[in-house]
C-alpha cells in the first residue's frame, strides 16, 4: 500500500477535525528552494487557506492552533512550513 502525498494527508486532515466550507491547500515548496527545510520532491512548505464555521468567535491564534493540531500527522511526515489563511463564513477572505 503506497503511502499518501502529505497535500492529501493535509486535506482529509482538516476535513475531518474542521468540515471546512472552502479549503485550498497550496505546496509552496518550489518557491523555497535553497532555504532551511527543503526537500527534492517538495511537499516541504505549505499554505492552507480554509473557511470553517468551527473558527467563528475564535481569535487569530485560536484557529492556527486548531489547525496545526489537525496537522500533527502531516507534521510527523515532514512539513517543515505551514502558512495558514483561517476564516469564518461571512467573513472577508483573501481568496
């Protein structure tokens, strides 16, 4: 049985723990080429853009925990950079 790329782990993740009504997740590794923790092949780096009703009344801090706890296993598997876009429907995002 082939093991799943980290991007698939990182998105059934955060379905599983957040039910997110928009997620994208983005392998930003080929923009860090040369810098700490990159790795051939990528899946090094990553941005997570998600809209969850879970992050409503939750600060900034807040949801990029609640994130991260939902990545511990795509931690463990090597990412080494995560930047996370996390907001509550209705609000503004960026995306």
């Amino acid at each position: 049985m082939s093991v799943p790329a980290i991007r698939d782990l990182i998105e059934a993740s955060l379905h599983a723990a957040l039910r997110p009504e928009r997620l994208a997740v983005l392998d930003e590794s080929a923009d860090h080429a040369g810098h700490a923790g990159h790795r051939d092949g990528g899946e090094s780096h990553f941005r997570v853009r998600i809209v969850s009703a879970a992050f409503t009344g939750r600060s900034r801090v807040d949801r990029h925990r609640m994130v991260n706890e939902a990545l511990a296993p795509a931690f463990a598997r090597g990412v080494h950079a995560l930047a996370i876009e996390a907001s509550a429907p209705g609000e503004p995002a960026r995306w």
